[in-house]
C-alpha cells in the first residue's frame, strides 16, 4: 500500500465515523420537532416494511409539531401502527387524511440524560477515530520494517496522520456540543 493511500484511507474512514456519528444524534428526540426523527421508523407497506419518508410527505408547521401526509390514505393506520411501536414514545393523531404527530417538551432531567448519551456516543466516535489512527499508524511502521521508506518519512506521516486525528476529534467535539446546546434548549 502506498503512503498516500494510507492516509487518504485514514481519512475516509474517520469521515465515515463522523458521518455516522451525526446521523445517531439526527434521530435523537430534542423536544423540537425534525423530519429526522422518523428515519429509522419501518411501516409495513403491502407486505414490504418502508421508511416513513418514501410513503408520506412530512412537513414541520411549528417548532413542536410533525405533520404526515401519506401519499396513499390506507395506509394511514399503519404508519400511526409503525410510530407507536418505534421507541419514540409518541401520540399520533389522525383526521383520515393526514396523521399530527405532537412532539411534547422534554423534562430537565430527560435534557440531562440526553446530553449524557450525545457525549457519550461522541467519546465511541473519538475511539474510533483514534483506532483508525493506530491502524494507519501500524501500516506504516510494516512499511519501515520492509525498508521501503525512511525513518524520517514515517515520522513526517505519522504526524499528518495526528492532524486528520486531532481534526476529526475537534469535529466530533463540534458536533456533540451543538447537540447539547439544542437538547438543553428550551
């Protein structure tokens, strides 16, 4: 493997850890209302489970306040099915054509726990930034030993390679501390 590839790899790998990391806060509940927070939601659509957002429109009219408009009415009960079943802990509200779906303030304590887990999933981010850190780390030091580089270019890609790190740790830093922000929020 060659050098560079080495550290685009690292690279790609840790924007990938990154990208997944905010994607798990996206469909966290915050107490204000995002499309986001229906991704993972499966409803049974003629036999074949289907993502919300590939069965319905929805929109955000308020801060608080989901609307799901199903592009076909009978399936209607099954999306209110498919909500009440995900562990989202809300109350969908159908009038036949369009379901509301509610989303009620979280307590202060529910903030707290909240703002535990974005940091305590950034810390399983940072991990594995640094475990794609040591692996490159690793390839590198094969290299040397197959004499294929000197002792100066390792040290010289090492030290790139704790840049991408400390970049993509600051980044993760980023991430969870404007989640936290919006989370405490009222």
């Amino acid at each position: 493997m060659s050098l560079g590839r080495i550290e685009s790899e690292a690279e790609e790998k840790m924007e990938k850890s990154l990208e997944t990391f905010r994607k798990e806060l996206a469909v966290m509940r915050t107490g204000r209302a995002t499309p986001a927070l229906l991704e993972r939601v499966m409803v049974d659509y003629y036999g074949s489970p289907m993502p919300i957002n590939q069965v319905a429109t929805i929109s955000v009219p308020e801060s608080q306040l989901l609307v799901i408009q199903p592009w076909d009415r009978s399936i209607i009960k099954e999306i209110e099915k498919a909500i009440l079943k995900s562990d989202l802990g809300l109350n969908p509200s159908s009038d036949g054509t369009l379901i509301r779906l509610p989303i009620p303030s979280l307590t202060e304590e529910r903030r707290r726990d909240l703002a535990r887990i974005v940091w305590k999933k950034a810390e399983e981010t940072k991990i594995a930034v640094r475990n794609i850190r040591r692996e490159a780390n690793d390839e590198l030091k094969r290299l040397e030993k197959e004499e294929s580089i000197s002792e100066d270019e390792i040290k010289r890609r090492q030290q790139e390679i704790q840049k991408l790190t400390d970049k993509f740790v600051g980044d993760v830093d980023s991430v969870a501390e404007a989640k936290e922000k919006e989370i405490m929020s009222i």
